[in-house]
C-alpha cells in the first residue's frame, strides 16, 4: 500500500511528522512517498502543483496532505491554494467528510468539494470589477447529495441539507435535486435550512444536527464553525473522496502561519485525518479505530497549548504512540 505524503506549509511538515510516525506504528510496511507540493513547490520549480507529484498522487492507494498557505507569497502571481484546488478537481474528490464530535455533539458535514464558486469563472474586468461565477449542474448536486444519504444511513438517519435558495438560483436547483434524491431515500428525515440559520444553530443547538449536506463556500464556513464548538479547528480532521481513485485527506485547518516554526502546533487534526486514511483510504477500520482511541488518551494525557496544556507538537505524537 502506498499513500502519498504531501507535508505543506508553515506548521504542516511539523504536524505531518507526527503522522507519518503513527501511521508506521500502525501499519508496519506502508509505504510513504513525500512528494513537493504548495510553497515549496512555487519555490523549487513555480508550481504548486507539479506534473510529478499529481501522477504520484494518482497512483496512490490515498493523499496524505498538510496545510498549505504562506504569506510571503500572497501578493505573488501564484498561490499555493491553486494548487490544492487543482488536485481536489484532479482526483474528483468532490466529497469532503468533515466530522464534529464532543460529548452529544456528532455531526458530519457533507461538503461539495469540486463545484460552486470556487471554480467558475472568475477575472477583473478592464474597469476594475472582479467576478466570480457559482455555478452547479444538476448531476454534481445529485451525486453528492446521493453520499450525503447513504453516509446518514449509517449514521442517525438525518439529513440538512443548507443552502441560500431565498436568493440564490443555484441554491434552487440544489434544493430541488437534494428533494429528488430523498425520494429514494424514505428512511432518512431531510429538511432544508437556510445558511445563515444553519451558522447561528450550529452555535445555539449544534447537537440537533446529524448529516449537513451543503455546497463549497457554505461548507468551508461551516465546517471552521463546527471544529469551534467541538473543541477547536486544531482537532478536526477530514475525508475527501471520489467515486474511485485515492481519497485526499488533510485537516479542516489551514497552515497557521502565527504559530509556525515552535513546535506547538496541534498535530490532533492531522492524527484525525489519518485514522480517516485508514478507514476510507485503505480500508483499515480496526487500525483507524485504534487511531482514534489512542488520540483521546493522548489529548487527555498531554493536552497542547491551543487546549490549554502545555504539550508539542512531538509530546502529543509521543502520547499518541505510547497510547498505541
Ligand atoms: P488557519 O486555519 O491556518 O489558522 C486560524 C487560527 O487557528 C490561527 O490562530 C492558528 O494558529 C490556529 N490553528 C490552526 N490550526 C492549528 C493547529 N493545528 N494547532 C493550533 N492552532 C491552530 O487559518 P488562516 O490563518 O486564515 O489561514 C492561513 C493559511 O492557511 C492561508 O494561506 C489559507 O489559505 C491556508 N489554509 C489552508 C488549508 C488547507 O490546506 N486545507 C485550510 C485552511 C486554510
Ligand atoms: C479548506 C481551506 C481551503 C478551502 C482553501 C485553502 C482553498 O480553507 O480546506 O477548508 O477553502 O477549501
Ligand atoms: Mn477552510
């Protein structure tokens, strides 16, 4: 088995670090192929994307990828976020599982990963106008409304479906197609919500919630806003996955450029997305299983500073490995 290894920016070789360590100790003989990816990519060759890399990421049995982001590079003409966008549409992984937990709280939020307003068409006209397009064919909503329902079979068998479809023309056909798809779904309860409702519940009443089915820029708000009330953005990890093909998996939060470089960063959300690897990506549920056990223990044992303690990003791998 081969998986991928896309370390990152700024904290993300310091929390991938601590992955890669677990998922050696948890499955002896994987093999790990590291491969240039955002910044340092940008830097090496100009892309953050390179041919290399995305043929490695395609042959890979799954992506495991840090955060990418970087300052200094924010007013260049290429931007490590193209890159990530580029792989998600790549491997078509256009749905992003990004799961909330703690205490009555157990959520999931079914991202749509590869449609919307991220990848219209955007531009400054010669005035000075900037634009960007969202915009939805019937068969991205169908499909990814399809996994939102069977992932709430397993689940408590409710779905949200949140859009903005009292102005939006896309969020009516989401609404539409979502209705059509629940029809051959009679054992899942649907309802629809509003977005701006959807981020004031989700901070009022969150445990109401079981599947959130929504599109991109709704579900990268969302998801941030979930990881807060269940603990914070350093615990949450997520799953993005295709028909087929190797799942990615990175966590929710992005690069954390004001704590890089101290050892502090916590590696929760990144163990998170490795167990989610085990499971999705190599069908490994007993080891992720494990995983995730193991990463309780350790937070309770050696919480890290941005849950109050005092542990590295080293001494949670450490409790997580002695745990294991
Ligand atoms: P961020 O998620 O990087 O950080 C937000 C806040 O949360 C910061 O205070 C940060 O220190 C804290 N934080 C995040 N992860 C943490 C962790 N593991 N442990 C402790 N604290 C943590 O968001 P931002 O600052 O808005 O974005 C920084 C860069 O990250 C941007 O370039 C953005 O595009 C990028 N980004 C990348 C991804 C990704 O690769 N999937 C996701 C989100 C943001
Ligand atoms: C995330 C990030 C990305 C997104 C950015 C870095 C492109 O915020 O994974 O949540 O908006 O999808
Ligand atoms: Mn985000």
């Amino acid at each position: 088995m081969i998986v991928v290894v896309l370390p990152g920016d700024c904290i993300g070789p310091e929390i991938t670090a601590e992955a890669t360590r677990v998922l050696l100790a948890l499955v002896p003989g994987l093999e790990l192929d590291e491969r240039p990816f955002g910044a340092a990519a940008i830097r090496a060759g100009g892309n953050p994307l390179p041919a290399a890399t995305l043929e490695a990421c395609r042959g890979a049995d799954a992506v495991l990828k840090g955060p990418i982001g970087d300052p200094a590079l924010d007013a260049a003409g290429v931007r490590p976020e193209q890159g990530l966008l580029r792989l998600r549409s790549a491997l078509d992984v256009y749905a992003n599982l990004r799961p909330a937990r703690r205490g009555e709280i157990d959520l999931l939020i079914v991202r749509e990963l590869v449609g919307g307003l991220y990848f219209g068409a955007k531009g400054v006209r010669a005035d000075g106008t900037a634009f960007d397009t969202c915009e939805y064919h019937p068969a991205q909503v169908e499909r990814i409304a399809r996994r939102a329902f069977e992932l709430a079979r397993r689940r408590r068998g409710r779905v949200t479906s949140v859009d903005k479809a009292n102005v939006l023309e896309t969020s009516r056909l989401w609404r539409r197609v979502v209705g059509e798809v629940a029809a051959g779904y009679p054992d899942i309860a649907l309802d629809h919500m509003l977005v701006d409702n959807c981020a004031m519940q989700l901070v009022q009443a969150p445990a109401r919630f079981d599947v959130i089915l929504t599109e991109n820029m709704f579900g990268d708000i969302l998801s941030d806003e979930a990881s807060a009330v269940t603990g914070g953005l350093g615990l949450a990890g997520s799953a993005s996955l295709g028909d087929a093909g190797p799942g990615l998996f990175e966590p929710v939060h992005g690069s954390a450029p004001d704590i890089a470089g101290r050892g502090i960063a916590n590696p929760a959300g990144m163990l998170r997305s490795a167990a989610l690897l085990l499971e999705h990506g190599l069908g490994l549920g007993e080891q992720a299983r494990r995983l995730d056990s193991a990463l309780d223990r350790a937070l309770a044992a050696a919480p890290p500073v941005d849950q109050g303690g005092s542990a590295t990003t080293r001494e949670v791998g450490d409790a997580v490995l002695a745990a294991l």
